[in-house]
C-alpha cells in the first residue's frame, strides 16, 4: 500500500466515537497491509510520531517507506495514537497503566477464532533435491504431491537461483545419454511444473532461453505410442512475417511467447491440463495480445504504413493477402480492449481507409479473402453497431452493402461464408442493435426498400441453388420475428407466403420443411394479421397436402407439421384450431401415431363448448321473452361452432352458412362447418353476435337488399353483435349513390 519516498494518506471517517476507534485500526493496518498482526513483531521497533494534531507517520523498514494516517478530526488522532503506545509499551515488557486495554481483548478474540489454525502445525514446503539424474524421481514426485499450502513455496524454489535451468539441463544430459525411462520422468517434471498454475514459473519455462528445451522433454509422453516433434514443428514449420517491420524487440517477445502459450494449451497439453490452468494460461495469451496491440496503437507510424502497403500491393497477390490477414487479426485483438481504446484504434483504422479496403476484400473472388473482410465486419459490428449501419448509408456503405448482399447469391455453398453473411445481416437488422430508433428506422427502410425484395423474387426462380434458398428464409424468419409492423406490410405488399409455399413443391425435403417453419414462426407470434391471413387464404391446403403424401414416413417434413399442429393446440390459437379441425379432419384423422390431432379435435370441442355456455348466459341476460327463449333452444340444439374468439378483428365475420363475410374492407375469412343432423331452416339459424355479423331474416323484404345479410345499418354506424364500427366516409357517399339507407 505504501509509496516510497512519500507519506500515505488515508482519510478516515466516523473516528470520533471511541467505541470504533480500536475497529478503525486493525481496518487501517489491514489496508496498509503492514505485518502489525500476527508472529512478525518488527513494527514495534519502527519509530512512530505524532505530526500533527489528525496526523500520525512512521517508517516501516522491510517497506523503506514512510507511511502517514490522516484522520478527519483531532479527537480520534489522539484516541489512536494513545492506543499504539500502549501496545507499544507492553510489547516492550511494560504493563499499561489500566490493565489489559481495549486493543489488547480485540487482539485476543481475534486469535481464539483462529484457533484450528494455530492448533494445526504449519506446514511447510519439501525442500526440494538437487537436480540430477539420480534424484530426479524424487523431484519428481515432490511436485507431484503438492498441495494448497505448499504450492507457492515450490514455485519460490523453482524459479530461485536458476533450479529450473539446472532441471532443464539434465533433460539434455538424458537425451544425450538415451535414457528413455528417466526421460519418460522428465516428462512428467514439467508436465506437473506447468500443472502448478503460476504465471510467473510459465513466463519462464517458455521465454526463449527455455522453449526448446521445455518442448523437447513434453515429447516423450508415455501414453503417445508415436512420438511427436514438437521442436520440428517450432523451428522449420512456423514461420513469422512481418508484413510490417515492428521495430519494438519486447513485442516481438510477447508476440512469440503468446504463440508458444498457445501451442501449449492446444496441442501439447490438452488432456491433462486442468480448468483453472487453461484459465491462466488463456489469459496470459489474452494479456500478452492486447499489450501488442496497444503498443502497435501507440506507434505513430505503423498503422499508416500498413495502409500504404495495403493500397500498394496487387488485390490477388500472396503479400497483399498477409497484410489484410494481419489487418483482421488487429481488428479482432482490439474487441478485447477497453472500450475508450477499441474507440481510439476502430477510429484510426477507418481514418486511413479500412471500408475501402472492405470493399476489395468483399469484391474479390477469393474465399480467404471474403473471410478476412467478413471477420472485420464482424469485428466493426461487436464494437459499434450504429457506426457500421450510418456508414452504410452514405454513397460509399451503400455500394459496400450492396457488395455484402449482392454475393449472398453467389457465395459457395460449401464455403460457410454464405452463412457468414447471413449472421452479419441479422445483426445489422437487430433492433437491440442501436439505441438510435430514426438510425435503425433509416437503416431497414434501406434494407426493406433495396434488398429485402430481390432476396424474396430469387424463391421463384428455378436456378436457385438450395442452400441460397435456406438462407433467404433464415433471413425471412428473422425479420418476421423482430420487425413486427414493418414485416406485415412487406409480407402483404410481396405475396411472400405465395413464394415461400411454393417451395413446398421442392424435390429436395430440406425446402418444403424451411417453408413450414416459416408458417411456424408467424404463427408463433400469434399477432391477428398472420392468423386471419393465413385463414382466409387457406394456407395449410398446401401443406397438409404435403404431409398427406408424406404418409408415415417418420422424417424431418413429418416432425415439423406434427409440432405446427402440437403448437395450435397447446397456445389454443382458437381461430386455427377450428380451421384445422374442420377443413383438414379427413386429411388429418390418420394420425394414431401421435396424440396430437386427437387433443386437436378435443381442445375445439372444448372451445365450442365454452363459446355456447357465454352465449347462453349473453342471451339470458339480454331477453327473457320469447324470442330469448328460441335463441337458447336453437343454441342447445345447434351448437354453435366458435370460429373467432377475442383474437380476431372486429372488420371479420361469418355468415350461418360458413360463406365468407367482408366488414369494413377487412380480410375474408373463410371456413368449412360441418352441417348438423337436425335441418335448421336457415331463417331459424340465429346470427352470432360475439364479435360477429348479425344478420336479418332472409325472408325480408328489404328494398336495400345490398346490405341484407350483412350487418345492421343504423345511421352512420354498423352494429356487430354489441360494438359499434363507424362507417368510413368514402363507404357511406357509396351506399348513398346506390340508394342504400
């Protein structure tokens, strides 16, 4: 805690109360970490004063510092320094003057809690054996059989007066000599060294004095029948580019030690390293990278040469690929920084021209080199979503997400860049993306406007490869999921479910089940525009169709038509569930595999059920006359089919014969009902009034038969069942000319 050369200032508060001023000191000698506690009594024989009224110093020689407690009032200084020279003098042999003191009783029950650890003898470390041939089981099994409480005196032991560099010296003795079962020892000496966990003892196991001969003893593991050449490999396969010089030779170092690191963790010692190792060892590749990165930062003239090569060199040669390599490394590395660096370094990178070089790389035909500016891209999106998205939108973003897009059609699609893209798309499009809403509104009209729509012609084209087509629905899928209003319209305006169910007439399985997964994903919102779309325009005719001929094949088209239904019938989407129910029962009956059409069929049932108990408890609150009474009778003997709950929009409706009513210019709804035993005449059939059309008799003899049947013209309203919708104006002028009232 303590600064050499100057006094350390601690303000404490609340000391005036004597009752905590004793709490106070054994807090502030903790903090200044001073061995004042404990069987080290050295501090007694510093020398201690009193340098003002709320100031006490000493020097504390192990530290050679002087240290200075500053406290807010003069009353707690004096307390405080009263209560040192009392301790003070009975360290000394002195009693003080009332007995034991206060700090004294403190002392005391502060050790009585610690007495398991006192009772137990301390334990300390196994000295560890000369190194040689002949002890080398033993330090061996020395630093096997550590343990918590030893740990830190071995690493001590290790790293003093060079042990470690005489360990490694008779490695080479026994590789000279051939001894292959004490090589087999060594092995595990520095396997278990690495297993201590101590990030100094790796540094110097792996600096360059070291490495070799480190790699050189891990290569004769017992359990690896072929032995491998790990030194081979670091010395004739790896090879270090500089694409641009970096002049600092501590880099250079830290550069190399992380590669070793590395290796360390990923190929030599895999299987045996623990978790906690692996932890240390990750961060040390981790530290080491970002003190390069920084110091690459720092230098002035680095990222501006880097630059120029980039500009210099041909866009398909060896060279210029390593540069750009080495730029998406940088980016990458600088993710991990502090978010004031990342700021510093991304806004350096563009200032001397890092989106002209995405251009190329995302325009140039190699795969590698797609891959590297995809990764910056990547990178860019991780540090700031709303600086990409508003570089995009000018001039120059625009051609350079046309380059992003525009590949999407053409990428390989064995190449997993394709998918690359996809994922950076669907974070551009991300509303949790920006904080900025007229930002993020701007960036998806563009995206909408521009791109969206040629993606979705490219579903009718017969050219299309497959894996394109999954990636036109992954993107689909995703803006149905988070661009709730925005998605309806464009869905609406581009007869999107027509082109994705054609894709259910696709040879290849994988399309007709990424088109019901598509279905599934509207419907999963469970939002009244996908339901009554997919109602009125009968959208299941052709997907069961497909799973009709499908048969009992238990196949991935099977699974995701099973759990569509399963899905309906658990959410109780109950507009669907009569839909099913009543239009695909003869397709649908078959299925005694699975329980799911039978709870189907049961949970309408129940929604019938349900509908015609509120019926009859709205009908007897309504009327109580006779004609209440014929409507509850007819209701018992029907039974009322629910068609719409709550969910539907008030613009639906139904006539009594399962035809299709359009209110208001709203989507028609069309249904199949099954017709009951019992001959209803159809002026008996009683109009539904819960959310409903109510109809007149047939047998009227209404002059304005243009709206008989429909609804209920009173003024400038309709009645539907107990709501009333206000007639638009354009809607009335049009009644009025053909003399409707």
């Amino acid at each position: 805690m303590a600064d050499v050369g100057r006094p350390k200032r601690i303000v404490l508060y609340g000391t005036r109360l004597q009752t905590h001023a004793m709490r106070t000191i054994r807090r502030v000698l903790l903090l200044l970490s001073t061995p004042l506690l404990g069987t080290h009594r050295s501090w007694i024989w510093v020398w201690w004063g009193n340098a003002g009224d709320s100031i006490i110093t000493w020097t504390d020689a192990d530290l050679g510092a002087e240290i200075a407690l500053s406290f807010q009032d003069a009353g707690g200084c004096g307390y405080v320094w009263e209560q040192i020279a009392k301790y003070q003098a009975h360290a000394q042999g002195f009693q003080p003057p009332h007995g034991v003191d206060e700090y004294e009783q403190l002392r005391r029950r502060s050790e009585g809690s610690q007495e398991f650890l006192q009772r137990r003898p301390a334990q300390q470390p196994t000295r560890l054996p000369e190194p040689s041939t002949s002890n080398l089981c033993r330090i061996e099994e020395v630093i096997r059989e550590n343990s918590l409480f030893t740990r830190e005196g071995l690493v001590v032991q290790l790293l003093h007066e060079g042990y470690l560099r005489k360990v490694l010296d008779v490695f080479r003795d026994l590789e000279d000599l051939e001894d292959g079962d004490r090589l087999k020892t060594m092995h595990a000496v520095i396997q278990n060294i690495f297993l201590l966990n101590d990030a100094g003892l790796i540094e110097a196991m792996l600096c360059e004095e070291n490495i070799m001969d480190v790699m050189g003893a891990l290569e004769y593991d017992p359990t690896i029948s072929k032995k491998p050449e790990h030194r081979n490999f670091l010395k004739e396969k790896v090879m270090f580019k500089e694409v641009v010089p970096i002049h600092d030779v501590a880099i250079k170092a830290k550069i190399h030690q992380a590669y070793h690191i590395g290796y360390v963790k990923d190929v030599v010692l895999p299987r045996v390293l623990d978790d906690a190792t692996f932890g240390t060892l990750s961060s040390m590749v981790l530290f080491n990278n970002m003190d390069v990165v920084v110091a690459l930062h720092n230098d002035q003239d680095f990222v501006q040469t880097l630059f120029q090569k980039v500009q210099s060199y041909q866009c398909f040669g060896a060279e210029w690929l390593d540069l750009v390599g080495f730029l998406r490394e940088l980016c990458s590395l600088a993710r991990h920084l502090q978010p004031s660096y990342q700021t510093s370094i991304f806004n350096k990178l563009i200032q001397f021209g890092l989106f002209d070089c995405l251009g190329q790389l995302l325009d140039n035909p190699a795969d590698q080199a797609k891959r590297h500016g995809l990764d910056i891209l990547q990178s860019l999106m991780q540090h700031d979503p709303l600086l990409l998205k508003r570089v995009l939108l000018e001039e120059k973003g625009n051609k350079l997400f046309g380059l992003l897009i525009g590949g999407l059609t053409s990428m390989p699609k064995d190449s997993g860049i394709a998918w690359q893209v996809v994922e950076i798309v669907k974070l551009l499009l991300d509303p949790e993306s920006s904080d900025s809403k007229d930002d993020q509104n701007k960036f998806l009209e563009f995206f909408y406007g521009m791109y969206l729509g040629r993606l979705v012609d490219m579903l009718a084209y017969e050219s299309t490869s497959t894996e394109i087509l999954l990636l036109i629905m992954e993107l689909l899928s995703f803006c149905v999921q988070y661009h709730s209003i925005r998605a309806q319209y464009f869905v609406l305006q581009n007869d999107v479910f027509d082109k994705v169910l054609h894709l259910l007439l696709k040879r290849d399985k994988v399309l007709p089940v990424a088109a019901v997964r598509f279905l599934r994903a509207c419907i999963g919102l469970k939002e009244k525009f996908y339901i009554s779309h997919i109602i009125s325009r009968r959208l299941f005719d052709l997907v069961m169709e497909v799973f009709q001929k499908n048969g009992h094949r238990y196949n991935l088209l099977n699974s995701v038509v099973l759990e569509l239904l399963e899905f309906i019938k658990h959410e109780n989407i109950a507009p669907l569930v009569a839909h099913v129910v009543e239009c695909y029962d003869s397709m649908l009956s078959s299925i005694d595999y699975v329980e799911t059409y039978r709870q189907l069929k049961a949970r309408a049932r129940e929604n019938r059920g349900t509908f015609n108990e509120e019926r009859q408890e709205q009908l007897k609150a309504s009327g109580t006359g006779h004609e209440g009474r014929e409507e509850i009778r007819r209701c018992n003997i029907e039974g009322i089919e629910l068609q719409c709950d709550g969910q539907c929009n008030s613009g639906e409706g139904y006539d009594g014969e399962g035809k299709s009513v359009e209110i208001d210019g709203g989507d028609a709804i069309q249904t199949r009902r099954e017709e009951n035993n019992l001959a209803i005449p159809k002026h008996d059939r009683p109009g539904l009034q819960l959310g409903l059309v109510s109809y007149e008799d047939d047998d009227s003899d209404d002059e304005n038969g243009a709206m008989s049947g429909l609804c209920t013209i009173t003024g400038d309203k309709r009645l539907i069942g107990d709501a009333e919708i206000v007639e638009p104006e354009s809607e009335k002028k049009s009644r009025k000319e053909n003399g409707c009232v």
